[in-house]
C-alpha cells in the first residue's frame, strides 16, 4: 500500500490515430482538461493519476521513433531499416531487446523484406524467423535434458534421505545412549548417596532395624549394603557400590 506515490504514476494510452470519442468523454463527462504538450502526446489533467494519451500517427519521426513502431502496421521499409540501425548502438539494453521483438514479432513481413537488404537484419533478428526451425529441437533436448536432471534430482533426493535416515537414526542412538547413561549415573549418584547415608548411621552404632525406619524402608531392602559395611568399615561409599553392585 502506498509503496508507490500516486504523484509518481502516469496512466498511458497508445493509440495509432487521433482517439476523438475518448478525448471527448474526458472533455464532456469527466470535465478533464485535455492539452497537447508535444507533437502527438496529450494529458488530461483532473484525475488522481494523469493521464497520457499517445497518438503514434502523430509523433516526430525522427525524436520518437520507437514510440511512433509500436504498432502492427508498420509499412514502410525505411523505418524497419533505421529501428535495426538505432538498435545496433543499444544490443545489449535489455528494454531495447524488449521492444524490438515486440516490433519484430507484430511486422513480420515489413522486417522480411528489410532482410533482402543485406546484412544488418539478419544479424539482429534472424534467429527471431528461425525460431520455429529449432524448436522441435529445443522441445526434444530440453526433455531428455530434463529426463537425464530428473534421474539425477531423484537419485540425488534418494541419497539425501538415506543419509538424513542414517544420521537421524546415529543420532537417536547416541541421544538414547547418552540419555541411558545420564540416567545410570543419577541412579549411582543415588545410590551412593544412600550407601554413604547408612554408613553415617552404621557409624553411630544403630542396628539395621532402626536405620530402615529412619530411612522409611524395610530392612530386607537394605540388608546387602549393611551386610558389605559391617565387613568393609572403611571402605568409601564408591567402593561400597562396587562390591554391592558391581560383583
């Protein structure tokens, strides 16, 4: 919305003869006002966007030769002939190139008959005329060209996916491991914590009884670490899980 100012906007019409009911409706009905402000250009003034009118009949030959072609009646030779040679000068403008076969593809015959003239024509627009010729050719390489990039886009999609298979499935396996072993290294944690816990209370001479009480379990559950503590005294409790759960 609003990217472009209205001020900035011009709405164009091209028309090769003089458009008298159009510039009479603008005249009579939309109470424009119509001024010439050029040979064969014309604005009408009242609307949020002006207007531009074109009469190509009209324009000066030589300050607007582009404007006066753009039409599908063009006749004379001459003016086929000094469209190529003002287009020699401006081949690689792509505006240029666009009107040109614009021109070209609307006058085929008048541009034909520049062709006998020699050189210049079949330079710039020949290969326009020959189009036809070569486009059963293009069709057939651009399908086996598109066959062959097709196969090759596949087989490449297809060695994609393995290898995003295989790299989500290594990386599965290394989250599921890793996972695994944070969750025996918590569980370790734990039960080391537990074991250095029973030694505290082993240490202050309480029977299994009592410690399982405190520790709101059944004896039976602590009985294999109690029994390695009365044995092993000394050892650490790290020490103490690995003779309990580690033989």
């Amino acid at each position: 919305m609003d990217s472009i100012s209205a001020k900035e906007l011009t709405l164009t019409f091209v028309s090769e003869k003089y458009p008298h009911k159009l510039i009479r409706h603008l005249k009579t009905v939309k109470k424009y006002q119509v001024k010439m402000e050029g040979q064969g250009i014309y604005y009408a003034e009242g609307d949020l966007i002006p207007i531009q009118i074109i009469v190509t009949r009209q324009l000066s030959e030589t300050e607007n030769l582009w404007l006066r072609s753009l039409t599908d009646k063009l006749k004379e030779t001459k003016d086929a002939k000094k469209l190529i040679e003002d287009y020699l000068g401006h081949t690689k403008n792509n505006l240029y190139q666009s009107v040109m076969d614009t021109i070209i593809r609307a006058n085929q015959r008048t541009f034909k008959e520049v062709n006998s003239m020699g050189d210049i024509f079949m330079e710039i627009v020949q290969e326009k005329f020959d189009k036809k010729l070569k486009e059963e050719t293009d069709k057939n390489v651009k399908r086996i060209v598109g066959e062959i990039v097709d196969k090759a886009v596949e087989d490449a999609v297809k060695k994609a996916e393995d290898a995003v298979k295989k790299a989500t499935e290594d990386a599965i396996k290394k989250a599921e491991a890793a996972v695994k072993k944070a969750e025996e290294k918590n569980k370790t944690a734990r039960l080391t914590e537990r074991i250095s816990l029973i030694q505290k209370k082993y240490a202050k001479e309480k029977p299994l009884s009592v410690i399982a009480d405190e520790m709101e379990t059944v004896p039976d559950e602590l009985l294999p670490i109690y029994n390695v503590i009365c044995k092993n005294p000394d050892k650490t409790a790290e020490e103490v899980y690995e003779l309990v759960f580690c033989h």
